[in-house]
C-alpha cells in the first residue's frame, strides 16, 4: 500500500514509525513531515493545511490511504476534499471533527448521547474552567480557583475567539483513552496520562503536552470506558449524518462518581501518540485501512505488556512562543541508540546539520517492563541530547504505578 502520512510533528513521527513496520506497506510518503520522518519515508513539501496541494500529491502517488495527523486540517475539512476524490482518509470529515472544533457542539452532542460531562455554568465564577471554544493547540483550558485566574483566564481565552465555555471544576484523576473508529465501531487503542503544563508538580502555563506515560495502571476497564463513552458518541455523531472515521480521543476525569468527559479530541494526541505506539501490538496499517474503508469487523487493537514514557525536549520560551529555531541539536544518535525513541517534533537540517525549529522540539519515549524502568530509560536518552535553551520536566511519570 501506498501511504501518505499528514503532519510534521512528533505525533506524526511516531505514526510514520509504526506505519513503517507494516508488512502492507509498499511506500511511506509523509507531507511536510521532519528530519526524523525523513529516514522512514519520502518527504514532501505540501503543507498540512493545503487541501489541494494534498489531493494532487495523493493523486500522483496513487496513495492507498492517506493518515491525517493534525486537527486543524481535519476541522477545515481536508478530509472531505480527498474523500470527494475516491481517496480513502483516516481522519474525520469536517462535520464530525467539530467534536474537537467547538466545545459547544461537542456538549450538545454529550447531552444528547447521555455521556457524563461537566456541567456548563451559566456565569463564570470561581471555581470553574475556562475554555477557548474553538482549536487552541492545547492551550485554550484554564482551571481557575480565584477572582484573578478567572478574570485571567478570559482575557486570555479570548485570544482565540470570542466563544467562551465555562464549566464547573471536576475533581479526580485526569486520563486520556483513545480509540480507532470506522464510523460505527470504536475499537480500544489504549490510554496514557499526559502533563500539560510546563513546569515540575504542574505548575505554570499549559502547554501542547510535556510527557506522557502508558500503561496507567490504576485505570480498570479499558473496554468498558469506550463502550460508555465512545460508542454513545460515535452513534450520535452517525445519527446526525457525520459518521466519526478516524481516532477519537477523550480526556476524561475519573473521580467518585465515575468518568466524566472532560473534552474530546478527532485526533490521535500528542505526546500520548509517543507512548501508545511503542506498546501497539498490531499492524497499524492494516487497523488504519480498515477504518478508513468502514469496516473494523474482527479487528483488535491488543497492547505489549511493557511501558513506555516520553519526556519532551522544548525551546527556552515555550509555551510563550514555539518560533525557536538554529540552535544545532547533539546527542541524537547517542539517545536513539540508549534503549529509547527518539521523535521529532520541531526540527530541521541546516547545513547537513539537526537544528531546532519550534516549540516542542523533541519527544524521547523510554521503554520498559515497567513505567518505571521505561521512566529511567527515558531520562538516561534526555541526558544524552543538547541544544542552546533546552527545557523539559524532570518529574514525568515520578510515582506512576508500574
């Protein structure tokens, strides 16, 4: 098969990783991808966003299925573009990727599928969340607990538009679950924990995601959490004439009362992507296809055993600003070779040489039997790996059970 990955980030990277493993696979194109996709497939130099540069790279190929990363493109509707085209996409039509592209609708569409959501305020008053109601790459959720947070938080909220959910503050264990959907069945990918913010002990701003481990062990019941929370949604989203092809992944908040969907997204995440496709015991190519063709019937998504954590590698001033670019990047070959993965998240070469170009440069993902073995792996490849500013957490997955 011929394969067309969409993207240029870690997430990407790692997808194009396992892609490449498939014994399908016939050729991996990726577009724009990275200096890490690079040695795994051809690059070429069509945006993420450009729907008609997209189709007619699909077109040249003969692309067998076209995999989109990223949720911006999803929500403008490239999908759309290149399924009108008889190009068979894993990623959801405009219409059903509104699930991530407006908290409004996707609260209708938790109220009118009966799954357990925060309650919608009717006036912003702490303690509460705030959230930009559109796409935020991650940044657009602000828990507040005082007077200031919030009048903070909706200041900054309104940087990305001038729609603002609030809702009540959840209480509880934050996760997220992933599951490959071809329209009608949502097939259990796996979970991780991430860590938004961008300081130790979650302090600070957040951020597109700093770490993230998998398995977490204290979540039981993986099948049963995407048949309550997935399937009601996928059956709306089919109700409503959107059928939901592609990855759909809900952050969730496990506390007293049961799981509570904090937000769903209409894309594989990032960096939980790092940690779930090291442990995926499957072809992903073959799951991938399927959905894409409607039909997920008698596949599995079963998991290795083992761990995986990924620490990120981000630019001095992020999240403030992602524009960190020339600083030449050491270490890699060291890190790759220390029982660790390492993908690229924003990078590029500079006269021959890996220099950073972005805001989360790198994503080292450590395996292991355990978490913590995995943890440990993770920060030994961390160690190995420089550049001019470097930041990232040192407390990913510290305390993880495993």
């Amino acid at each position: 098969m011929q394969v067309v990955v969409v993207g240029s980030g870690a997430r990407e990277h790692a997808l194009a990783w396992k892609l490449a493993q498939s014994p399908s696979l016939t050729e991996l194109h990726v577009a724009p991808g990275n200096p890490g996709i690079a040695a795994l497939g051809r690059c070429h130099p069509v945006r993420a966003d450009d729907a008609d540069g997209l189709l007619a790279l699909s077109l040249t190929l003969g692309a067998d299925l076209v995999v989109v990363g990223p949720e911006a493109p999803l929500v403008a509707g490239v999908a759309d573009e290149l399924r009108r085209s008889g190009i068979a996409v894993f990623g959801p039509s405009a219409a059903a990727a509104r699930i991530e592209g407006s908290k409004r609708f996707a609260k209708d569409v938790l109220e009118s599928a009966g799954v357990p959501t925060a309650s919608s305020l009717d006036a912003p008053r702490p303690p509460c969340v705030v959230k930009a109601d559109g796409l935020a790459s991650g940044k657009g959720v602000f828990v507040c607990h005082t007077q200031g947070e919030l009048d903070a938080a909706l200041d900054a909220v309104r940087r990305y538009g001038e729609e603002v959910v609030v809702e009540e503050l959840l209480e509880g264990r934050e996760v997220s679950v992933f599951a490959v959907c071809d329209g009608r069945r949502a097939i259990p990918l796996g979970a991780a924990q991430d860590f938004k913010r961008i300081g130790d002990g979650d302090t600070g701003p957040n951020t597109g995601g700093m770490g993230a481990y998998s398995p977490v062990t204290w979540l039981p019941g993986l099948d049963e959490l995407v048949a309550e929370i997935h399937q009601p949604v996928l059956d709306e989203l089919a109700r409503r004439g959107s059928p939901f092809v592609g990855c759909l992944f809900a952050g969730l908040m496990i506390g007293g009362d049961g799981p509570r969907v904090l937000e769903f997204n209409a894309r594989f995440g990032d960096p939980e992507t790092q940690v779930l496709m090291p442990r995926l015991d499957c072809d992903l190519l073959e799951l991938l296809a399927a959905a894409a063709h409607g039909d997920l019937s008698g596949l599995d998504a079963p998991r290795s055993g083992g761990a995986a954590v990924t620490v990120v590698l981000a630019g001095p001033d992020y999240p403030a600003r992602s524009d960190h670019a020339g600083a030449a990047i050491s270490g890699l070959e060291e890190a790759a070779s220390a029982d660790a993965l390492v993908f690229h998240g924003g990078t590029a070469v500079h006269d021959g040489a890996v220099v950073t170009s972005g805001g989360r440069i790198l994503s080292v993902t450590g395996r292991g039997a355990t978490v913590a073995s995995a943890r440990t792996h993770a920060y030994a490849a961390v160690e190995m790996i420089t550049f001019d500013g470097a930041q990232h957490r040192t407390d990913i997955a510290a305390g993880a059970d495993g």
